[in-house]
C-alpha cells in the first residue's frame, strides 16, 4: 500500500511539475512578445535591420546559385525593386530630418519656457496653470471645491519648493521607452539633470542630430553638459 501511495505522489509531483513548466514557457512567450513589440518600436534597431536586409542584395547564398537560370533573373529583378525602394525610403529620411530641423526652431520657445518653469527662473501665471482634463467636466462644482479646500490645506502644511523638483527624473521613469534605460545608481545623477536639448544639424551638413543633457553643479562630474551625436547614412 506504502508503494502505491508513493507511486501516485511521485505522479502528482510530476504533474506539477508539467504544469509549472506549461505556466512558466507561456510566460516566457509573453515576455518574449513584450520584447519584440519594444524592439520593433526602437528605430535603432528598426535601422540596423534595414541595413543587414540590404546587404543581402550584394550577398550571394547556395541556395540563390542552384536556382534555375529563369529563376535567378526574377531574382535580380527584385533585388533591383529593393535598391530603388531603399532609395526612396532614403528620401523619406531626408525630408523627414528637414520637417524636424523646422518644427524644432518653432517648438524652441516653448521648451525655453519650460526650462524656465522647472528651474524656478520663471513663475507661470494662473492663466497658464489652469487646466481641465475632459475628466473635470463630469465632477459636480461641489467637489471640485472641496477638492480645492483640501489642495490648499495641503499647500499651506508643506514648503515652498522652487520650480519643479526631479522633473527629467520623473519623466526617464515613466516613459516606457526609457524606464527600462535609468538603473538605480543612475538615479542620483537625474535629479541633476535640468535640460535637455535636441540640436540639428544645419541643412548643408550631412544628416546628424545631438542630444544634450544639462546638469546642475553635482558630485559626480564636472561637466555642465554631456553630449551624444547621431549620424544618419543616406545612400542613394
């Protein structure tokens, strides 16, 4: 009897065992899903995909070579299709960084006064603080004011912090893009950070853009701002 009741254990143990393997490979697959859908969303790596699929125009392989002689001609036929859309896919690049270096010149006043809003250099105006998500607009006017006594409560019971304390911080940890980017120790250093900004390049330069990280005076370097430079190949 002994046996047998440690031959249907050893069985429920297997069991388990089956379906925690099932549970953890269907995790396993939404993970991995989760990176796919991040990874394709990333365009440095959309970029290096293109790049590797176009090298392949030039790359011949065994099983191109044994193809009949009216196959391969097809063949090259798209390889051809492929060069040409690579080009105009190029194009495309080249008026989209020229959009870009538009927009960024009108976007410039806007972001300047945010600068300002965030490092306490400039006090917005209760014009420019009213805001009203289309949420608000079903609240009853009764509990917006008791929404308000209480927001001023608290105002009165804490200090007066100037602009706004570990905005780029805040913004790198809840940007889904970014989040996964920003590790523990590099906390510290973000609560430094006070701007950044986005220079292009001029229109009779080759394509590039550079990100610049402004920092406050901190105890980790020295350097005000810290820069990264991005070139774009277009080849036509």
């Amino acid at each position: 009897m002994a046996d047998i009741d440690n031959k249907e254990q050893s069985e429920l143990d297997q069991d388990l065992d089956d379906v925690e393997e099932v549970e953890t490979g269907e995790e396993t697959k939404i993970k991995a899903r989760q990176l796919t859908v991040q990874m394709m969303q990333n365009p440095q790596i959309l970029a290096a995909l293109q790049e590797r699929l176009d090298g392949l125009v030039e790359t011949p392989t065994g099983y191109i070579e044994s193809l009949p002689r009216v196959v391969k001609r097809r063949v090259n036929a798209l390889k051809n299709l492929q060069v040409k859309c690579a080009q105009i896919e190029a194009k495309f690049y080249e008026e989209v960084h020229d959009l870009e270096r538009k927009y960024a010149v009108l976007d410039q006043p806007l972001f300047d006064k945010r600068f300002e809003i965030i490092n306490a250099i400039y006090e917005p105006t209760e014009e420019e603080c009213e805001w009203k998500p289309d949420e608000e607009d079903e609240i009853s006017e009764e509990l917006k004011e008791k929404a308000k006594i209480e927001d001023e409560k608290k105002d009165e019971e804490k200090e007066d912090p100037k602009g706004i304390p570990e905005f780029w911080l805040t913004v790198f940890k809840n940007v889904d893009l970014l989040s996964d980017m920003v590790q523990e120790h590099d906390e510290p250093i973000l609560k430094h950070l006070k701007e950044i900004k986005v220079e292009f390049s001029d229109a009779s330069q080759p394509m590039s853009f550079v990100l610049e990280f402004h920092f406050e005076p901190n105890e980790y370097f020295t350097n005000e701002v810290l820069t990264k430079t991005y070139r774009m190949r277009s080849e036509r």
